[in-house]
C-alpha cells in the first residue's frame, strides 16, 4: 500500500452497542496489494476504542490506535479513533506509546480478572497433588495402577473445578473456554508443586 499519496476519503459503516457485532464502525479500501478493512472497536476491559487494520495477506489485525473515553465522550472518542486511521493512511505513522501503554493495562485488567481463578484452581491442584503424593508414598502401587489412582482422583476433581469454573469471583467473565484455560493452568501448576514437594520430602 503507497502511504504519503492523497487517499480517497473513508466511507465508515457505523453500528450500535446493541448490534452484536464485535466492532462499532468499519471502512474497506482497496489499495494496488488487495484490500484493507479497517475496524472500530470497543476494548472489552479498558475504556477505549481501539481503531485496527486488517492489511493484505495478513493473518491478524495491525492495531493504529487507542482512543480513550469517559462517561459521555464515547461518540469523541470514536471520532479520535477514526482520525488514527486517517492519520496512518497519510504515511504519518502512529504513536505508539499510547498502543503499548493499552497492551500493559489490557495485561493488568486480565491478570486482576483472573487472579482469583488462577489462585482457586492452583488451590485445589495443590490438594491434588498432595493426596496423589501420599497415595503414591505411602502404598506400593507404581505403574498402571498408579496412573489408574491419578484418573480416579481427576474424575473426582472434575465436579470441583465444574463449580469453579461457573463462579464469577465478583468478576464477570463470560468466556468459558478461558474459564477453563486459566482454571486448568492454575491446578496443574499447584499438583505439580504439591507432588513434586512432598515426594522430595519423603524420598530425601
């Protein structure tokens, strides 16, 4: 795409809240590579518009810029948004500081949001682990047979970490899979310490 040319105004398609789309505003130009789609969208865990590309060929979207809002300035701000667009289509570039300084709040928002999980489900792999230590120290089962005491144990635990996974933890998250992702990580993690401790102990 030839930046630093005169470009053609955008013609932005805009949508409400209560659409159901992913995105608040869109535009589509087609450059001399193929096409770019450009898109308006609110973050779902800051308060900001993120204006992003999705340039020829490329498998992911190109963030341009961040917009932030406050109670009342939502329409400012995607005007703001749609101005990055402007701007990088003229081969000015983008600042992007304020992108970075987005990504690491994004990365605190989600580490706040999923800290309580994260610590549930490393909870429940640290009893995991333990029993499963104790289990394997303190009988003579090895091999199949303690792989066979490991399944009973995880298919026990499975109506424990169901529950976990449906609590909101005074933090909605409406994704599952990640519910589970995160869930998932955090007791594996804690059986894996738990055991790896306790069978230290015994063995040393």
């Amino acid at each position: 795409m030839e930046q630093g040319q005169p470009q053609s105004p955008l013609f932005w398609e805009d949508e409400t809240t209560a659409s159901g789309r992913w995105w608040l505003s869109r535009a589509r130009e087609i450059v001399p590579e193929g096409r770019v789609d450009y898109f308006i969208a609110e973050d779902d865990l800051t308060a900001a518009f993120i204006a992003v590309a999705l340039l020829p060929g490329a498998r992911g979207y190109k963030v341009l810029g961040v917009a932030p809002f406050g109670p009342g300035a939502s329409g400012s701000a995607v005007m703001a948004a749609k101005a990055t667009v402007a701007t990088w289509r003229t081969g000015a570039g983008h600042r992007r500081w304020p992108v970075y300084r987005w990504r690491l709040a994004r990365l605190a928002k989600l580490i706040e949001r999923d800290l309580p999980l994260a610590l549930a489900g490393f909870v429940a792999g640290v009893a995991l682990g333990l029993v499963m230590a104790f289990v394997a120290s303190s009988s003579q089962l090895g091999g199949s047979s303690l792989m066979m005491a490991g399944a009973v144990l995880g298919a026990c635990a499975g109506p424990a970490l169901k529950t976990l996974v449906n609590r909101d933890f005074e933090a909605p998250h409406p994704r599952p899979w990640a519910r589970f992702a995160v869930l998932t990580v955090g007791a594996i993690a804690g059986a894996i310490a738990a055991a790896s401790v306790t069978l230290t102990i015994y063995w040393s």
